[in-house]
C-alpha cells in the first residue's frame, strides 16, 4: 500500500549520509537507528536512540468519483536515559527529553515539505531510487504533496523496559522508567490524489 512506499521512503531519505545542507541529504542514521515499526517501538539493538516510523492518520477528502488521499506518518524519537532510583529519576528524564526534542528538530528539517522524499511524478529519472514515487512506478497515481511538519502529539512521555524490549525491573523504590519517548506527526492536505481505477 501507498503509506507503507511513503513511511520506507521516510525511512531510507533520514538514512542517508549527512551532507551540506541539500534537500537529498539525510542525517546519517544506521539501520538499527531508524527503522518501521508497528508503534514507533525501538528495535532491541537499537542503543542510546531510535527513530521509529510508523503509520499515522490516513483519510480521503474527495467525495466523488476521484480519491484526494491525505496520508500521514508519525516519526517516534526514542532516547535513553541513566538508570536512577525513582527519587532521583528527574535529572536523566528530563536530559532525554531535551535530546528527544532536539533530535526532532533535525528530523523535521530533512522531511519538512521536502520533495526529494516523494520524488518527481512527472520525471522519476531525476528523482532518488528511495523516493515513493519511484517505488511506486509509473503506472500508478503518485504522490504530488510532500509531508509537513505539524508537530507532537502529546508530551515526552517516560518508558519503561517492556518499551525497548527488556525484562520489567521491580524492586521497592525502583522506578521501571529507563526512556524517553514523544512522536511526532507529518502529513499534508493533498498528499495523493489517485482515480478509483487505481491499483494501490
């Protein structure tokens, strides 16, 4: 389906290499950094960090015979934090929440209305082989509006082991919250608009 092209194509573009500041260059993240997932869940080999894509909102706005899809996506930012007993959790939380924010920063502006992420409908010889309308082909009615950033969902939100794949830890005075989580959301008004022949 086209959400899963668009949350790949989110995907591979923050994947790419860091570079000078093009509208193709991405932050450099490894394959256990960023990757789809169910929830925005980090992988278990994921360390200090994580970016999770995962699907957000997806609706039609065309109530005729035509299909004007808005298809969005949430980017969830996963970070880490200093084991500490429950009295002395808040300094570590709040460090992981101010790295969460600043991560996101930089994510918004890779993805931010960037066309290279989408691709060229119109010439998908110029576009990157990672962008969705590439993936997507020819033969079908691609993406024509690329994500915006429209900011979280909720506040940072503290995450115990189950969250990254580990054994609960219990204990008198043991606070089970190792993490910081807080997606994110990105989407647009038009972002595809396709006939009801289509195949996606």
């Amino acid at each position: 389906m086209s959400q899963r092209v668009l949350m790949n194509s989110v995907r591979d573009h923050l994947r790419q290499p860091v570079g000078d500041g093009e509208a193709t260059d991405g932050l450099g993240f490894e394959d256990a950094q960023c990757e789809c997932t169910l929830e925005g869940e980090p992988l278990p080999s994921s360390g200090e960090y994580f970016v999770g894509i995962h699907e957000g909102p997806w609706s039609n706005t065309d109530e005729h015979q035509g299909r004007n899809d808005s298809i969005s996506v949430y980017v969830t930012v996963t970070r880490r934090c200093t084991f500490a007993p429950k009295d002395r959790r808040r300094v570590p939380l709040l460090d992981a929440a101010d790295a969460v924010d600043v991560l996101a920063d930089k994510i918004a502006s890779k993805i931010h209305g960037n066309y290279s992420i989408i691709g060229d409908p119109n010439d998908l010889g110029s576009s990157l082989p990672h962008s969705a309308n590439v993936v997507l082909g020819s033969s079908v009615n691609g993406f024509i509006r690329p994500l915006y950033f429209k900011g979280p969902t909720g506040p940072s939100t503290p995450k115990g082991p189950e969250w990254f794949s580990a054994a609960p830890i219990t204990g008198e005075g043991v606070d089970p919250a190792i993490g910081i989580a807080r997606t994110f959301l990105f989407s647009s008004d038009e972002t595809r608009y396709q006939t009801m022949t289509s195949q996606t």
